[in-house]
C-alpha cells in the first residue's frame, strides 16, 4: 500500500458522500455524547439493572460504552461513504502487518523503559482492557471515525481536525466533576497531544490505522503492565521512554511518508 500522506478516497466516493459526512459526524458526536451521560438517563440504568438481573457480569456490562463507540464509528463510516466502504475510510482495510511492526519499533524503547523501571507487573481485568479494548475503540473512534470522515470524506484540512479531535480525545481522560484538581491538567495535556501525534501517524502511514491501533496498545501496556505511573502525565523516567518512543515514531512515520 502507497504511504502517501495526503491519500483519500477515490473522487466517486468523494462524490457520492457529499453531503453525508456531516450528518455522520454529527451522529457519532451524539453517540459519543450519550455515553458521557448515561448514566443520568433512566430508561438506560433500568436496561443496566434489568441485565443485571439477568446475571450479566458487571464487567460485560461496563463495556456498553465502547461498544456504543464502535458501533457509532461503523455507522458513520457507512453513512459517509458507499455501504461497503466503511473499513476503508476508518483505515482498517490497510496492510495489519505493517501496522503491527511500525508499532513494535516505535514502542520499543517505551516498553523497555517500563520493564526496566517496574515497580510491579500487573496483568488484570483493568489493564486487559486498557491494552486490549481501548486502543481498538478509541483509534477506531477518534482517528478512523471523526479524522477521517472529516478529512477523507469532507475534504477539510487535516490539522484543524486533528486537533479538534484530540482536544475531544484528551477529554476523556479526566474526571469533569467534583474530582477535577489542578494535577489532571498534565494528564489533558499529554492524552491531547498523543491524540494529534496519533492521527499524524495515522495519515503519514496512507491512513493505515493498525498502525496507531497497535502503538497505542503498545504504549498503554508499557504504563499499565509495569506500572510505572499513575497517571498518563507520569514522572521523569516513564517520561524519557515515552519522548523516546515519540522520536523512533516520528521518524519512522516520515520515511513512511516519502515512500
């Protein structure tokens, strides 16, 4: 596959989502919205204690907001552009393999500073899901879904997207209520620019988005396996892996996208 960072979809689909991608973005923001707030929304805790009595397991049902988020993204996608081209505007129709060893070469130095400087190894349901289901969701919404629909089907320029993205993206990762402090400022501030970095990657590699769904997991399994901080601003060290990681990233992104 051509790693040209200015690679969009075919002129025909161009045509043919015009018009269309705005309602699909706005559709995912409302799904994205819902799964901030349901649990104010009863119709929805009564679905959650009517499953539970059903004996679905607590941590099946704590799912429900990632899903909501994947199935959002494939809606979108599909609404944007033809019906059978949904995986490829979100980028999941690119080379796997690729992804998978840009990802273990970027992550490398990330992931050996985390061996070296464990305090424990933790292998839970927590950071499972962390490393596993995250990475997947979030790329999968935030980079394949709002970036690319925007960009590849709508035709805006790629950077206002991609920080407006990443601005919703470090959004997420702190707490907007009573339990908001000034320390989770540094957490914003290193999941927003990590949300832009990771849709530079993502263009840079021709919109392949195993890449950045791979490194993403890499670099959380790096932090929560070995614990090396409690929070994504983590200290000194984590840190210098982290820049590290950041470095090998950006300049394997760049050959990719002069190739």
């Amino acid at each position: 596959m051509s790693a040209q960072p200015h690679a969009s979809l075919r002129a025909a689909d161009q045509v043919a989502a015009a018009g269309r991608w705005r309602l699909a973005l706005v559709i995912a923001l409302l799904v994205f919205v819902f799964t901030r707030v349901r649990g104010q929304v009863p119709l929805y805790v009564d679905l959650h204690r009517w499953l539970r009595d059903l004996g679905i397991p607590d941590r099946v049902r704590a799912l429900d907001g990632s899903l909501l988020l994947v199935l959002a993204a494939l809606l979108a996608a599909t609404l944007a552009t033809r019906p059978r081209r949904p995986f490829a505007v979100l980028g999941l129709l690119a080379s796997l393999p690729r992804g998978l060893w840009f990802a273990l070469l970027a992550g490398l130095p990330m992931l050996l500073q985390g061996w070296l400087g464990r305090t424990d190894v933790r292998i839970d349901y927590q950071v499972a899901r962390s490393v596993l289901i995250a990475p997947l969701v979030e790329e999968l919404f935030f980079r394949g879904a709002l970036v690319g629909i925007a960009v590849r089907c709508g035709g805006l320029r790629f950077w206002p997207v991609a920080i407006a993205a990443g601005l919703l993206f470090g959004a997420i990762h702190v707490p907007w209520d009573g339990s908001l402090h000034p320390g989770h400022l540094g957490v914003f501030a290193a999941t927003t620019a990590g949300g832009i970095w990771y849709a530079w990657l993502w263009r840079c590699h021709g919109y392949n988005l195993w890449t950045t769904i791979f490194l993403h997991a890499a670099m959380n399994a790096a932090w929560q396996v070995f614990a090396v901080a409690d929070s994504a601003a983590g200290g000194l060290w984590p840190n210098v892996g982290r820049a590290l990681t950041i470095v090998v990233g950006t300049v394997l992104a760049r050959r990719a996208a002069r190739s």
